[in-house]
C-alpha cells in the first residue's frame, strides 16, 4: 500500500472513524477521494481475510493514528476499548488487554515475532516506535489462540510497509514533524516509496527527542520529572518483487533509544535492535491449495542500563522466527488454513543484578483455522498444538552461583476455540467466542533469581510451575443505524477463568541484593529509592494460582447533524474485574472503570474534538499493593484539525491540548514502586504537521 495513496485520500473527519460507518465530511468530498483509497485488510483477527471478522479486532490508522501516536505504543494504544498501559514513566510502555499484560499479550511486527525484553521488566519498553507503523490491529479475546500462548490475552499487531505487499507504481511518500506536550517532543519521520510495478522499494526514518516530562504542580514532586527525557532514532530498508499473485520481499531495519528509567534518578537505559525480516505470499494457485504465505526473522536485541557512566545489567535477545500459512481451496461450506510456526531465542543477562539467567527457548507449534458460512451464520474453529523447551544455563555462563545447575524443562501444550457471527441484516451482527487456551511458563517465571532493582523486589521463579490453562468466553452485539449506517454502537462481555494463573506475589520474606533472607524490613516508603536505599527487597515469588478476570466493553457513535456540517457525539466505556481465586484478593495493575465522551465537528477541511475522559478510583487492589488505592480523574482534552491539498500533495496540519485542567491523575496499570514517582503527564499542547505526495 502506497504511502502517499492512504493518506491523501482521506479527510480530517475520518481521524474519528473506526470505519466507513464513522465518516464526518461532506459526501461530496469523499466521493471524490473514495477512488483513490485502497481497501484496508484486517488479517490478525480474521485469517481468511473475510470482511466480517468473528474475534473481536480494533484498528487504528490513518489520521487517527496519526493523532494518536505516543512516545510509546502503549500509550498510543491507550483508550481503545479494553486496552491500557503499563506506564512506567513515559519512556516504556506496554499494552495491557483486559487486565492481563507481560506473556499474555503477545506483539508481533508484521505478524512475526519481536523479540525484545519488554516482557522482562516494566522499565523494558517494546522495540517499536510508534513514529514508523503504518496501522495498529488489536485482537481481543480467545480469536488471538493461532499466535500462540503467550497471545493468552490478545495480540497487538503492529504493521508497516517495510515489505510493500502491492505493486508501487512511480514514487510516493511522506513527511511528518511534531513538537511540543508536556515532554517537549521534538519528532520527525520521512517514509519514500517507488516502483514500477515489478519491483517495490521502502526507505523511511525517524527520531525523536523528549526533555523530562511536565506534571501537575499538585503531585508535589516538581515542575517536571527527573530522569525522564529521551532520545530515539531508526529506520529501514526494504524492497519486494510484486506479481499477479503475490509478492516475496527482505527489509533490514534498525531501531536505537536511550531513555531515563524515573525510578532511579542516575539510571539510563541504552536499546538497540537490528532486525532482518523476509516475507513472501503466493496465490491463486488452483487445486486444492489456494495460497502459501511465508514470514521469518532474525533479530539482535541489545540494551545496557547505565548508573551513571558505569555499566551496571546488560540484557541480550537473539531470535530467529518463521511462520508458514497454507490456505486451502473451498471445500463444500469449509474455508480454512492451517500453518506451521517456529520461533528461538538466546536471553542473556550480565552483571551482579542480573535476575534471570542465561537461557535458550525453542517453541514449535501447528494450527488450523476453518469456516463455515450458512446463510446469515458463519462458524468458525481453531485449534494449535505447540511445544516450549526452556534451557537454563544456571551459573556456567555468568558465574552467579545462585543461578544454579543447567536445567531444561518442556511443555507441550494446546489451544481449541470456537467462534460464532450471526448477521441477521445490515444493521446488527452477534459474536459469540469461547476458547480453552494454555501457556508454558516463560524462562524467567522459571528461572528468575536475583534483584530486580528497577521493580524494587527480589524475584524468584519456580522450575516446578505448570502450564497456565483458561477457559474464555466472549460475546458481542453491533448495531448501525441512520443514513448510511453513520449511527453505530457496539457492547461486548467477557470472562477467562484461569486454572492455573503464574501470579508474581510476595512471600513476606526480605533479602539483601546477594541473595541472603532475613535482611532488615524494606520498609513502607513508595519508590526503590525511598523503601530500599539499603537495596532491602522484599521477595516475589512466581506462584500459580486460581483467578477469573471479568468485564465489558462498549461504544458508540451517534450522528446529531448530518451535511454539509457534521456533528457527531461519541461514547466509549470499559471495566475489568479481576480476582485471586486462590488468595480471596484483586489482581494487581487493573485499569478501573474508564469512561469518555467526545464531540466531533466537521465542516469541509476543518475537524475539531472535545473530549471528556474519567476513570474511576481502583480500589481493587491487593494488601501487597504499597500505594493501595488510585484516585479516580478527570482529563479534558481538545485537538483541531487541518487539511489542505496541492496538485499531487496533501498537508494534514493537528494542534491537541491533553489534560487542559492540568489535573493530577495517576495510572492504576502502573506497578506500584513507579506510580507515586510517576504521573500522568500534566498539561501540554502539541502541533504537528504530515506532508504526503
């Protein structure tokens, strides 16, 4: 997909759409663009690529994304419905999807693996720049089982056009600047493309520098942040050969960022990955096979975290990945595919806070995926069988002795679901879900030991823990009404009863960062500095236990006037419950009930937002939980919106205002020794300007 083709297209009133049905210009305007759009094709959630998918999938593109994008993805992510961030500070950021993050939201690049260290740590921010994706799906509920356990929870795909997967025909791109918030922001990207219907190629480029960020001055900890500033550069190389039925392409990609980790005033994190990714599809093919698609990788994963000038823990990550999907031809009522998938990775940690050690992990998995369609129903089945060996090098490799003997343990586990659409007309749709899912432990839930300075605990794994196993159910129910459907809503529940949750919970006992038990009391303060100065850590341990997580979702767009000005009222509404079945207490970092409001006005190449966001006070927490409670808050945010169009050019202009009461707020996803140090940025007005030809 042609960069310059995406986004010229569009006008500012579709930043607020979700899809057609959401669209706030003038029917003449888009008249005139529609030719111009190229279809936008949902595969994460949907495999057969069928235009009503059964799992529940979010997308965020387009101007809207481009509004969105955050110094993280998962505060760019932040909002959608069921999805929060972890927050640890602005510089590292994971989404977090209906309460269960880490192992249990799986991230890929492009539907292929992205092997960083974000799943270790909180203060690990995932190796994707928001400045350099193209589109964002996100996949809730048991349809995420055909990725693999750790996507338990849901997958967050992240897709650029490194790889142009259609032909290019002459040369196309753009060029987008932003500065400003309450970080002081300074980004710009570049994306060129060009081809001549054979042959594609992609280049493009960011950076982006952040001082440390602003906050309320009632949070009483200064006008801005310590040690939260930051700097970030990357880009990448690509190219494919494009033909009738496919196409088979390589990109080379480089990613770099250093950033202050808040919880320690003098800790810096240095990241670097390099990535090399090949990806090919083939179709039409006849017979019984209708098309072949391949995905691999090799990635190198690099961060130092730096006290001071002095090297304190490295952390390094080297995968490889590949992935094979193999669609069949229709069969009577049956469509479907079924695939193989491989992934290895080599972790390894350095230095005397290293908390996990040397490890290797192999995971090998077959899938299948079918449908059937029957009038108005269609049905769908999947079902995965994957096997994990984890090796763990114990002591040999770094020479901390509490690390052990070598071990190895093996998991072989499997996944089924079950999915149902009933669409009795063009107005209202009903989805139902239910999937029996299992995931082998992670490395370092079985092998972690040692400090982990930057959670502020000492951490132990378990090698005796078994496979987490859950049973899912979600159920959904979608309206549009109005001319052309431009009145929508839409309301899902769901629940995932776990068997065996591997939970991090403190034990009661303290330890000295060597390992030894019995050291004086932590203390109750509220941050690693304060509570552990002496490096005192209280112990976690990885534990399974019994826990049921629980909620809703709903949203809605209601069209009040309608041509040749727009206004549209939209709502949006999210709460998960979830609990410790095993310990009659709360799961901890649980975003409380969200609510917002929106009004949206268009008239011709003018957009405007008014937002009105509210999350409830969590006081669902557990007894380990330092803080206790989070305050509940209230944002007002408001953004306007520009378009202007040149021969063969279009310029896209944004000035948004975020929390414009400058209200002291703080995040309930956040893990407890960070979010006293660490909240919501305070007032901030940002301006930003795409350039696309």
């Amino acid at each position: 997909m042609k960069v310059k083709i995406y986004f010229s297209a569009l006008t500012p009133a579709l930043l607020f759409a979700a899809g057609a049905s959401a669209q706030s210009a003038s029917d003449a305007a888009l008249a005139a663009a529609e030719p111009k759009k190229l279809d936008e094709i949902v595969v994460t959630g949907n495999p057969l690529r069928d235009a009503d998918a059964v799992a529940p999938v979010a997308v965020l593109a387009g101007p809207e994304l481009f509004l969105k994008r955050g110094t993280t993805l998962g505060e760019t992510l932040n909002g959608m419905p069921g999805v929060s961030n972890s927050f640890f500070g602005p510089n590292a950021g994971r989404p977090v999807i209906r309460g269960l993050d880490g192992d249990r939201v799986r991230i890929l690049s492009n539907s292929g693996a992205s092997f960083d260290a974000s799943n270790v740590s909180f203060d690990h921010n995932p190796t994707i720049d928001p400045l350099a994706i193209e589109r964002v799906e996100v996949l809730r509920g048991p349809g995420a089982l055909l990725y693999g356990g750790t996507a338990i929870g849901g997958v967050v795909n992240v897709i650029d056009n490194r790889i142009p997967r259609e032909a290019i025909k002459g040369v196309g791109g753009s060029i987008e600047s932003r500065f400003g918030g309450a970080e002081k922001e300074r980004g710009n990207s570049a994306v060129f493309e060009g081809g001549n219907g054979q042959f594609a190629l992609h280049a493009d480029g960011f950076h982006r520098n952040t001082n440390n960020y602003k906050v309320p001055a009632s949070a009483g900890l200064g006008d801005r942040i310590v040690n939260s500033a930051s700097h970030s550069e990357g880009g990448a190389i690509g190219g494919s050969f494009t033909f009738d039925r496919g196409y088979l392409g390589i990109s080379q990609s480089e990613y770099k960022t250093r950033y202050g980790t808040v919880a320690e005033a003098d800790v810096t994190i240095n990241m670097k990955q390099s990535r090399t990714a090949l990806s090919g599809e083939i179709g039409k093919l006849g017979g019984i096979i209708e098309s072949v698609s391949v995905r691999g990788g090799r990635t190198d994963y690099k961060h130092v975290e730096l006290e001071g000038t002095e090297i304190g823990t490295q952390f390094t990550n080297k995968g490889s990945d590949v992935r094979i999907e193999v669609r069949h031809a229709q069969m009577g009522p049956f469509s479907g595919m079924v695939g193989v998938q491989g992934e290895s990775f080599k972790f390894a940690a350095l230095g005397q806070e290293a908390f996990v050690p040397d490890t290797r992990t192999r995971n090998q998995a077959v899938f299948a995926y079918e449908e059937i369609k029957v009038d108005a129903w269609k049905i769908s089945f999947g079902a995965r069988a994957e096997k994990n060996r984890i090796e763990s090098a114990g002591a040999g490799n770094t020479g901390i002795d509490r690390f052990g003997t070598a071990s190895e343990k093996t998991f072989n586990v499997s996944s089924l679901s079950a999915g149902v659409l009933f669409k009795g007309d063009a107005t209202t749709s009903i989805t139902g879900n239910v999937a029996r899912s299992q995931r082998g432990p992670a490395f370092y839930e079985l092998y972690a030991n040692g400090p982990h300075i930057a959670t502020a605990a000492y951490e132990l794994g378990d090698a005796n823990l078994r496979a987490e196993k859950s049973t899912a159910l979600d159920l959904g129910v979608q309206w549009k009404w109005g001319s052309s459907g431009k009145s929508s809503a839409r309301l899902g529940v769901f629940v995932n009863q776990f068997d065996n949750f591997i939970a991090l919970r403190r034990t009661g006992v303290d330890r000295d960062t060597e390992g030894n038990a019995g050291a004086t009391d932590c203390g109750n303060g509220t941050s690693v500095e304060s509570a552990c100065a002496a490096r005192i850590l209280p112990e976690f341990r990885y534990q399974g236990v019994k826990a049921r997580l629980s909620g809703f979702e709903a949203e809605a767009k209601f069209r009040l006037v309608d041509q040749p000005t727009t206004l549209d009222l939209e709502m949006k509404a999210d709460f998960t419950r979830a609990q410790d079945l095993t310990n009659a207490e709360p799961l901890p970092r649980i975003a409380p009930l969200r609510l917002s409001t929106a009004a949206l006005y268009a008239n011709g190449p003018w957009a405007l937002r008014a937002e009105i966001e509210h999350a409830a006070k969590q006081n669902r927490v557990p007894a380990i939980d330092l803080l206790g409670a989070t305050d509940s808050y209230t944002l007002v945010n408001a953004a306007i919106l520009y378009t202007a169009k040149f021969s063969g050019a279009s310029a896209l202009f944004f000035l948004k205002a975020n929390n414009l009461g400058d209200r002291k707020a703080y995040s309930a996803s956040s893990i407890d020794t960070i979010r006293a140090l660490a909240p919501l940025p305070g007032r901030g007005v940002k301006a930003g300007v795409q350039l696309s030809f």
